[in-house]
C-alpha cells in the first residue's frame, strides 16, 4: 500500500509540477498576476509530494520490503538500519528520485527566500525549474519507477554492494546532488532574465548567492567522494580521473568560473552574455554528469541499446534543454548585452582570463571523458584514456589561474597599472619563491615540480593574509568590511592548502607492496610496520580477517592499526577495509590483500603507504566550502529580508 | 589607459584564440601519447597489438591458470577462442577470480608475455567489464564465422 501511495505522489507531482511551469511562466510573459502568484505554492506543493513519494520508498526499504523491486536489488534484511536508508539512492531509480527531492527543495528555498525579488522573477524562475521537474518525472515515471512490485517476492534482497555500505554513501551523493541540482537555480535565473530581457547587477545580485551555495555542496560533495574513494576503495588513491569524477568536476570547474563571472556581473555590469553563457554550460554539464553516472552509459554505451526507451529519453531530454536554451541565448543575449570599459591591466581582465583557463579545462576534461564513449558508439574501436592524460593537460593549464587567483585579487576594478602591482606584490612574490624553493629540500629530494607547487600555494597564502591583515588595520574599513571579502579570502586559501597537499602527496608519497608472514616488518617513510597477528572476526553482515600491524617509529609502537578483508554473507564478495593512521603532516595507510601460499607459514600480501599531507587536501576543499558559505551569506543579498526582521525585532522589544 | 570597445574586443579574441591554441596543443600532445587501445586476445595472437606500447587486453580468467609466486602471478586471459598469459606483480583488486571477467594493461615483453602494470576488475561480483565481454563476442562471432564457411 505504501509504495502505491509514493507511486501516487510522483503521478500526482506531474500535473502539478506541469501547471506551474506552463502558468508560471506564461504569467511571466503576459503580465497576469494571478497565475504568478501560483509560483509560489506550486513549488511548494511540488516539494511536499516528492518528499513524500521519497518518504515512501524509504519506509519500503526501512520495512524491508521485497516485494518492490528496486528495494529487493539494492538492500538485503541483513543489512545495518543506516545504510536500508541510504541504500534508497544507492542505485539508479532512488537516486532519481533523491535529484528530485533535491531540485523541489531548492525550489522551495527559492520560494520561501526571494521575498526580495519581483514577482515575474520569482515566477519565471520557479516556471523554468517546474519544467525541469516535468523532465525528470517524465523520466521516472516512464522509464525508472522506483515502486514496480514483483509478482514474485524473493525471500531476501539482493543487497547493497558492500562498497556502498560506508557512511560515506550516507553523505556524498546527497551532497553532490544538491551541488548538481543547485546549478539548476542559476540555469533558471539566467532563463528568466534571457525572457526578461533586462538583465542587471541587481539580477547578478539576487543570482549570486543561490549559485555560490550550489557551489558549495558541489565542493563538499566532490570531497566526501574523493576521501571516500581513499580509504575506501583500499588503492590509497584519492582521484582517479574516472568518468564518474570527471563528471561531478565538469560542473564544479565551470561553476567556478561562473560564480567569478557573476561578481564581475554584480559589480561592474560586464561579461553579462558570458555569465548566461556559463550557467547554461554549467547546469547542462550537471545533467550530463547524472546521466553518465546514473544511466549505465559509462559500463558501456550499448547499455543505450538494451534499454533504448531510456537512451532516447535522456538524450531527448539533454537535447530540449541544452538546445532550447542556447536557442534562447542565441535570440535574446543581445538584448542584455552591455557595453562598458576597462583597460587591458584591470580585476575585470585577470578574472576573464582565469574564465577562460576554467572553461579551457573543463572542455579538456570533457573531451578525455566522452572521447572513449564517442569511438565506441561509432564503432571505431575501444580505447580508454587514463590519468596520464588528464594530469598531462589539467595541470598546464590551471598553473596560471593559481598564479592570476592573487594578481585579480590585488588589481583594482577597472584600471590599474603593471607598475603599480609589481609594487604591492613584489614582496610577496619574493618570499613566496623562497619559501616554496627551499621548503623542499627540508623534505628530503628537491624537485621543481614540488617547489612550483610550494611556490603558487604559499603565493596564494601569503597575499591572501596580507590583503586581510591590510583590510583589519584600516579598522574604520574592517567594520564595514561584507563578511563576502573574508570568505572569499578563505576559499582562496583552501585553493591553496588543497595544492599543498596535492603537490606533497605526489612528489613525496611512497607505496609497498609486500608478503608478509606474522612477525614481519618492513619500513615506509620512516615508520616500520610490524604484522603481529590475522584474526577471525565476524561483523553483521560479513566475517572478516582482520590483522594486527603496529606501527613502529624508532623503538616505540605509535599505534596497532586493524586492516580487513571483509567477505559479505549475501555476495561472497571480498571487500579490502584499510587502516589509516591520519595527522596532519601524513597518512599512513595499510590494507590487507590476499593470502599467499606459502611454504607452510600463512602469508600475506600487504600494501603499505606513507602519504605526506594527503589530508590537506580536503582540508582545503573543507576551507573552500566554509569561504563559499561565508561568502553566500552576505547580509547584502537579502538587504530587504533583514529590513523586514529588523522591524520586527523592534515590534518584539516594544512588547 | 581605457580601451576602446573595438580594441578590448580585439584584445579579448586574441586572448581566446592564444588559450584555445595552447589548450589543443596539450590535448593533442597528451592525446598522442596515453591513449591506450584495446585489444582482444584473438587479435593479440593474430599479431594486431602493438610492441612496446601500453594496451588493454580483457577477457576471462582462465580457471585453474592462476599461479602465485611470492608477489608476482600469473594467469591466461582467455576469449575462449585464443589465450594470452599475463604476469602481474602486485596485489590484485578484490574482485580478480579464475573464471570471472578481468581487464589488463599493460605492453607485450620480448617473451611473448604480457607484463600488466595495472589490473582492473570493477565492485559488482556480477559485473563483466564491458571490454571482456566485447572480447568474448568478437571471438563467439568469429566461430560462427567459420562454421559457416
């Protein structure tokens, strides 16, 4: 009965989710208050029957419920109450279902902070957003219904693949996916002001906000991911260049430049088109990169061929949206284009350059992801490209965006002089070259692509903490200082402490492979690592082999770490579980392999680790989300929200 | 100095065009240089693989072909038709199993060998890695190829 109801819900959310589109925005366009005042409510309504319909198949899963297919694939009665409840987006009809939760939530955010904004905004917005979700429903309810029963109910479910039995899986699709979908609020303010055709900074204003807090999920989500493919997946990397990331950076590399665009938007009215133009870009990468991820295109693109009904939808889909904005670009960024001047050397020039240099990378990235799914559709052959490739051409090119980061921040609007930056920045660039030059041969090896590293990051760092230490002493200034300017300082130094740990970990890291009898040792980085004993240890829903290793320094044992192979009763899949010993200066990382026949005594084959830093490189994204966040809440994005609180407040003391 | 419209926009194409120069010269650079073919084990033993080049072969895990010695194993991938024997040295994915899917890179050695630096096996136990099971289907429509003839 319950997953009839969710079923229900979803149908019911199409004509709801249609109507607002259409009357939402044909109020827009004709004027008619009455139907922009459906905006509101429609978006909201929208939010109450998806999260519902979610709450359905959640409660399918919590009552283990085998009789829905999609619960009887992806959850087991076995399986620990947390993960029944993140298995729901642990395939792909949930997951479906979790990017709709997502996008209604926004909507309803947008509904309920936009008092700020005119009403025909408000009502386009939500329109465009409404069309979004006819979209996805359409999708779902065609092709991905998460509530299909089966006639035929197995006794137990087939269970979640234990790699997504982590709380990592509880985090980072949630997150990820709000960063994605959030790319769609962006997207629908761009629609409404190509509708408009008025475009302005207070447009850029009211947009600004909505897609820095996009930003920031996408950045949280894409290092949960990134940590949890590190101590997850038991091969100490911690970025594969795989499709699936590539997917989730595409959006995160061009939102990045948009959120830059938007400020140059904001303040000086400039590269209008050009911010369009991205949020068109970035919410259409985001889509892509859903349906990458979610669509079995990237296991093969014959996956398209098994199930056409859904290859077709979603290429239908891409198309109308991809197409249909560009089309409405193409008629209407004349109308919002605008002139306006600044000279060659000008914050205006540094930050289209970086533009520039993002949106160069992202379309390399997007190359070396679709290039293998182009040939192979073709029928040209099978050919793959790796991490070789990706590192070979993301990293010329986001050399000089670290560099140009500081000199954008330190340029004045407008016009400013190469004289004039060479004066405040030299002492920078001094030391900064020093450090970052020396620094590495405190480690150990020199290597120049460590000290470029050490060189751009202190860079970054340095100038940051004197622009801030100039803004603090000039304390008249600091007071009236937008909390915007402190975040954006932060961020760009998470960039920074991100490239440290990057540049540690690759010029510094060292990997063992080894076989291993108990009593063994052998030495990585300094530290010694002994096996002392494999244990048979039995878990909820898997047994173990669990071994004992001590980490030695000197004479003295720092540590017993635990590393597993974990068999899952209703798999008989092994799964690697490493041991990490984290602190701020390195990891170390030990994961057990398989047992190795051995001239009686049992061995086994280990992979130890010492990872330098490696930890600062969520540290940074950690530090970038926390400069987004700041940066998002700025009291001057909702001037007229906190007008209305104020007021308020006065009513409240006066009673 | 302020620019005039015509010159920034002069300047701004420029600019663009420079980017998207140096770009495509990494991309086809790095392009040249790491893609990395497939290859079956049909088309290995008809002599089709490149020497001294990194490439994919996939296909299954010969039962009974695997042999451990210390780190190093080795093991015939097999589409059913044709074998090619790999040795590895390393520890293998979770997932590496006699006569399920496997998918090795890596370059033929003076020995005849394929010497892997990498081997993939993807998380789902029921999962082939779609180029094994290409390798399987060129092989399977070869034989029928020839029972026809």
């Amino acid at each position: 009965m319950i997953p009839e109801l969710g079923h229900f819900a979803l149908i019911l959310a199409l004509p709801v989710a249609a109507a607002l589109g259409i009357l939402s925005l044909a109020g827009g366009q004709t004027g008619r208050a009455d139907w922009m005042a459906l905006a509101r409510p429609g978006a909201q309504a929208l939010w109450w029957l998806t999260a519902f319909s979610f709450g359905c198949l959640t409660y399918a899963f919590y009552t283990n419920d085998f009789s829905v297919m999609y619960v009887a694939q992806h959850s087991n009665s076995k399986l620990p109450d947390l993960y029944r409840v993140s298995a729901v987006w642990g395939g792909h009809e949930g997951s479906l279902l979790l990017w709709l939760l997502m996008l209604t939530g926004w909507m309803m955010a947008v509904s309920i902070f936009s008092r700020q904004l005119p009403d025909v905004m408000v009502s386009r917005v939500l329109g465009v957003l409404g069309l979004i979700a006819v979209g996805f429903l359409l999708f779902m309810l065609i092709t991905s219904n998460p509530f299909v029963r089966l006639s035929d109910i197995p006794a137990d479910g087939r269970d979640l693949n234990p790699l997504l039995q982590d709380p990592g899986l509880v985090f980072h699709p949630p997150m990820l996916y709000m960063g994605y979908v959030g790319l769609a609020i962006p997207f629908a303010f761009s629609i409404a002001a190509l509708l408009n055709g008025r475009l302005d900074a207070a447009w850029a204003r009211w947009t600004r906000p909505w897609a820095t807090a996009a930003w920031v999920c996408l950045t949280i989500g894409i290092a949960l991911g990134s940590w949890w493919a590190y101590y997850e997946l038991g091969w100490g990397g911690w970025w594969f260049w795989d499709p699936v990331e590539n997917a989730s950076f595409l959006p995160w590399l061009v939102g990045t430049a948009l959120i830059h665009s938007l400020a140059v938007t904001e303040k000086r009215g400039l590269f209008r088109s050009w911010t369009i133009m991205l949020s068109l870009i970035a919410f259409s990468l985001s889509l892509l990169g859903t349906f990458l991820v979610r669509s079995g295109v990237l296991t093969s693109v014959h996956a398209f061929a098994t199930d056409p009904k859904r290859g077709v939808f979603i290429l239908l889909f891409l198309a109308v949206v991809v197409g249909g904005s560009l089309i409405l670009f193409a008629m209407r960024s004349g109308k919002v284009r605008a002139g306006g001047s600044f000279s060659l050397v000008s914050r205006e020039t540094f930050l289209l350059v970086n533009n520039v240099l993002l949106t160069t990378a992202a379309a390399a990235v997007l190359l070396g992801t679709l290039y293998p799914l182009i040939i192979d559709s073709l029928n040209l052959g099978k050919l793959s490209v790796g991490p070789p490739y990706f590192n070979a051409v993301f990293a010329p090119i986001m050399t000089p965006v670290l560099f140009f980061m500081v000199i954008g921040s330190y340029a004045r609007w407008k016009n400013d002089t190469v004289a004039e930056l060479t004066k405040r920045l030299r002492p920078v660039a001094i030391v900064s070259v020093l450090l970052g030059c020396t620094l590495p041969l405190l480690a150990g090896a020199w290597s120049a692509l460590v000290a470029m590293g050490l060189t751009l990051s202190i860079w970054i760092v340095l100038a940051s903490f004197v622009q801030m230490y100039r803004q603090f002493k000039d304390t008249a200034n600091w007071k009236s200082t937008p909390i915007s300017y402190w975040g954006m300082h932060v961020a760009h130094i998470g960039i920074a402490v991100c490239v440290i740990g990057i540049t540690m970990v690759k010029g510094y890291e060292t990997e063992k492979d080894v076989r291993m009898t108990i009593g063994d040792t052998v030495d990585v980085g300094g530290y010694t690592f002994r096996l002392t004993g494999i244990q048979q240890v039995p878990g909820p829903n898997y047994n173990a082999d669990r071994g004992t290793v001590d980490l030695i320094k000197g004479d003295r044992v720092l540590r017993t770490l635990h590393p597993e192979k974990r068999t899952y009763f209703s798999s008989t899949m092994p799964m690697t579980e490493a041991a990490i010993d984290t602190s701020l200066t390195r990891d170390v990382y030990v994961s057990l392999g398989e047992k190795l026949e051995g001239d009686g005594k049992p061995a086994w084959a280990m992979r130890v680790y010492h990872k330098p830093f490696i930890s600062w490189i969520w540290l940074g994204c950690f530090l970038m989300a926390i400069g987004g966040g700041m940066a998002a809440l700025d009291k001057r994005y909702r001037k007229k929200v906190a007008a209305k609180l104020s007021l308020k407040d006065i009513k409240g003391v006066a009673a | 100095m302020t620019m005039k419209p015509r010159h920034k926009r002069t300047a701004m194409i420029v600019g663009g065009l420079a980017a998207i120069g140096i770009a495509a010269y990494f991309v086809l650079n790095a392009f040249q240089s790491n893609l990395v073919f497939f290859f079956t084990p049909s088309q290995v033993e008809a002599g089709e693989a490149p020497q001294n080049r990194t490439f994919r072969i996939g296909g299954l895990v010969k039962e009974g072909s695997v042999k451990r010695d210390n780190l190093t194993v080795s093991f015939i991938v097999t589409d059913t038709a044709k074998e090619v024997p790999v040795t590895y040295t390393g520890i293998l994915p979770d997932l590496f199993k006699e006569g399920k899917g496997v998918v090795a890179q890596g370059q033929i050695k003076e020995d005849g060998k394929f010497t892997a630096s990498e081997v993939l096996a993807k998380h789902d136990e029921n999962y082939m890695p779609p180029e094994a099971q290409h390798a399987m289907d060129q092989a399977e429509i070869e034989k029928a190829g020839k029972t026809l003839k």
